[in-house]
C-alpha cells in the first residue's frame, strides 16, 4: 500500500480522499472522531510517496525529496484528518543511542512539541549572525527531568527563518525590538558576529515557543540518561551528516526486505 502526499510550496503536506481511498475507507469504517486528530501510520505498513501539489504549477518544493525519504524510513508517523485531507503532523525517526531525529510538519504540531518539551531550558548555544541582530540556535538543554525549579520563567519566541544563507532554514531568536528580552539584548552586546556563544541564566528557566512554522523542519533530541535531562539540535554538519547515515541505512534495509518479499 501507498500513501500518496501533495507537497505544497506553502509548506504542508496533504493526503487526498481521491490519491488514497483505502486509508479514507478505514477512516469512515470506524475511527472515533477522537482518534482523528493524531492518526498513527507504520511507514513499514504504507510507503510514503510525495509528488508536487497541482497548485504548485509545476515547481517542486526544495524540501519534497528530503522530506520524502525521512517518512519512509521513520518508525512512526502521524496525520491530522482535518478538512476532508489528512495533513502531515510529525514524523519521528530513531538515530540510535537515545537519540532520534523529529520532522515537524505544521504550526500546531510544533505548538504542542515546544509545550510539552522546552519549557523548562536551561541553556543554549547560538551563533551571533553576521551583520544582523538576531542568533541562530544550534543546541539547548533542558533542566533536569523531575526537579522543581525555583527559579523564574523567561519567555523566548524563536521563530523558522527560511532565508538563511546556507539554504536551510533556521531556529532563530532576534535580540533587538520589542519582542526580545532585556536580557537576551544585553548578552547581544558580549558576543561577536560569527561567534557561537553559550547563554545560561542564573535566575531564570527558559520557556520557548516558536512562530513561522510553515514548511517541515527536522530537530535532533537526544535523550541524555545519564545527566536527567534532554538536548536538541537544529543545525550544523554533525547532525546533517548523522541524518544521512541514518536514512541511508534504513533505506538499504528497506529495500532489502521488499527484494526478499518479492523472491519469497
């Protein structure tokens, strides 16, 4: 079976009644209007297949291919059946050694992720952008899991910037306007353009949010045991270069299961 996804330039992925009647027929067989909102596939059990929206005229989205190969080999991926489509929510693919690579496909997913998942940061690394006053974030903490923290909420929006230099897009948080912190401004000041520094307050826990969420973006979460707590990574040749091993070997695996099926 298939499950087959218009990709739109706009950013979302949508799954149509008429490409994909068997998975809209188990739809209307019998699923709660609860179960609706967060629909688990097996991509093992449905290939996933994208292919440019007619609205597009023609142009594929930069992030099709990409995203494409990232469902097909996830362990687990969830839908939305939301006005007569099934949209793209999440896609989580596991990298191994308590780490696992998370696509996050709306506003709203990413609404909930933050929510439940950054509200109590501890620090973060952040490149200075060159000839701007804004950082780009490339890893944060969190406070240890189960500890009751006394110290106070700061409030961070991040926002998705897809007009980055290098081509991919960016968690970025802006240190001037009146929508950054004093406290973020004032740190500004004591790093240079280029730099990547570390920001760790000593009163305050972060709480972040993000806005701008219009396209997928893939996140690295580890899940560092032996410490309590958790890191994410955004960006940078490490984390690219483990995302290409990983998909890579569980695509040869994939193929090597349909080869044997076909031979069986």
């Amino acid at each position: 079976m298939k499950l087959i996804g218009h990709a739109f330039v706009t950013g979302r992925i949508d799954f149509t009644r008429e490409l994909n009647p068997w998975a809209f027929q188990r739809i209307d067989a019998g699923m709660k209007k609860s179960q609706r909102d967060r629909i688990f596939v097996d991509p093992t059990q449905a290939k996933f297949e994208l292919v440019s929206a007619p609205v597009n005229e023609g142009e594929d989205p930069e992030w099709m291919s990409q995203t494409e190969r990232i469902l097909r080999c996830s362990e687990s991926v969830y839908l939305q059946y939301k006005n007569g489509v099934l949209r793209f929510r999440v896609a989580n693919l596991d990298a191994g050694k308590d780490r696992s690579f998370v696509t996050i496909g709306t506003q709203e997913e990413f609404d909930h992720f933050a929510a439940s998942k950054w509200n109590k940061i501890r620090y973060f690394y952040a490149e200075r952008r060159p000839g701007a006053f804004c950082f780009d974030f490339n890893t944060m903490i969190t406070h240890r899991d189960g500890v009751e923290l006394e110290t106070r909420p700061m409030e961070l929006e991040l926002r998705l910037d897809q007009n980055h230099l290098s081509g991919r897009p960016q968690l970025v948080i802006d240190a001037t306007g009146s929508g950054a912190p004093l406290e973020i401004i004032e740190w500004r000041g004591n790093v240079k353009e280029g730099e990547t520094a570390r920001y760790s307050p000593t009163k305050s826990h972060m709480v972040c949010s993000v806005r701008n969420v219009n396209r997928p973006f893939t996140l690295l979460h580890e899940d560092r045991k032996e410490f309590r707590s958790h890191s994410y990574t955004f960006n940078g040749e490490k984390m690219d270069k483990l995302l290409d091993r990983v998909i890579e070997r569980k695509l040869k695996s994939i193929e090597a299961d349909e080869a044997a099926e076909l031979n069986g």
